[in-house]
C-alpha cells in the first residue's frame, strides 16, 4: 500500500509524548482537525472513542491502529505517531504502544476503510518496518521511513 496517499509530513510526529489513551486521543484529533479543516477536533475524538469502546485497536506489539469513520470526511486521512514513551492502550498483548496510526476514513467508505486497515496491519506486522520507524529521530525522518516501506511492499 502507498502511505503518501493518506499520510503527509504535517501528520506524521515523532517522539509525541505519551501520556494515556484518552489523551492521546484528544493530542491527535486536535492535530488531525488541524489540518483538515472540514472536521472538527470534537468529531474526530468522540468517533475514535466510540470505536476503542467496541474493543482497543492495540495490535500487539507496541502497535495500535486506532481508525473511524466520520461523516464530514471527504479523503482518507492518516496519521502516523511514535510517542516518546508507551501507553497502556489495552492492546490484545498487555504490551504498551508506542506506535501508532490513526486512520480516519469518509463515512460511506466502508470497503476502502477495510482495505486500508488491512495494508496497515500487514505493514505493522513486518519487524523491519516497525524497529525502523523506532529508530526514526525526527518527524521527516519518520515520515520517509514509512514512505520508502510502503513503497517496497505494495499491493
């Protein structure tokens, strides 16, 4: 799968700090409303709640997926987070998360956001990808990181 066409450099933070789920969770939709004008931070925030309600998007790891879907989203957005020190985010591990991609997806874009998932998750699941964007010192560093994988492994 191709990143560059969801994720762009101002989404994409290295060494965020880590504080709880819940405040990570306002800190990105904040981020995230910041650059997409037409969603509110409040929109983002409560539809990713509601869905870590039905269950956490901690995949393992040290890696969460957190994604919605939200009525006013026009495109596919994604964010890509490394946070300074992990979270509890009640992954299917018990591990703590220090990796995260938040996906927000139009509302009627069920398939898509199925099929996008899945290309994160088969990403995140590769140890090479996920100790990389580890040892990524800065945002640009971060962000090109994910590029240049995405790009080796696409669909």
């Amino acid at each position: 799968m191709q990143l560059n066409k969801i994720l762009s450099p101002e989404r994409t933070f290295s060494d965020m700090p880590g504080v709880s789920k819940k405040r990570f969770l306002t800190m990105v939709s904040e981020h995230i409303a910041a650059s997409a004008s037409n969603l509110s931070a409040d929109a983002i925030y409560n539809a990713l709640l509601a869905r870590e309600q039905l269950g956490s998007t901690g995949i393992g790891n040290g890696i969460a997926i957190p994604h919605c879907r939200v009525q006013d989203c026009n495109q596919i957005i994604g964010t890509l987070v490394k946070l300074d020190d992990g979270i509890d985010f009640d992954a299917i591990d018990s591990q703590q998360v220090d990796l995260l991609f938040v996906l927000i997806v139009p509302a009627e874009e069920t398939d898509e956001h199925l099929r996008v998932l899945s290309g994160l998750a088969r990403l995140f699941h590769q140890e090479a990808f996920c100790q990389a964007l580890r040892d990524a010192g800065s945002n640009s560093e971060l962000y090109q990181t994910a590029i240049r994988f995405s790009e080796q492994t696409q669909d």
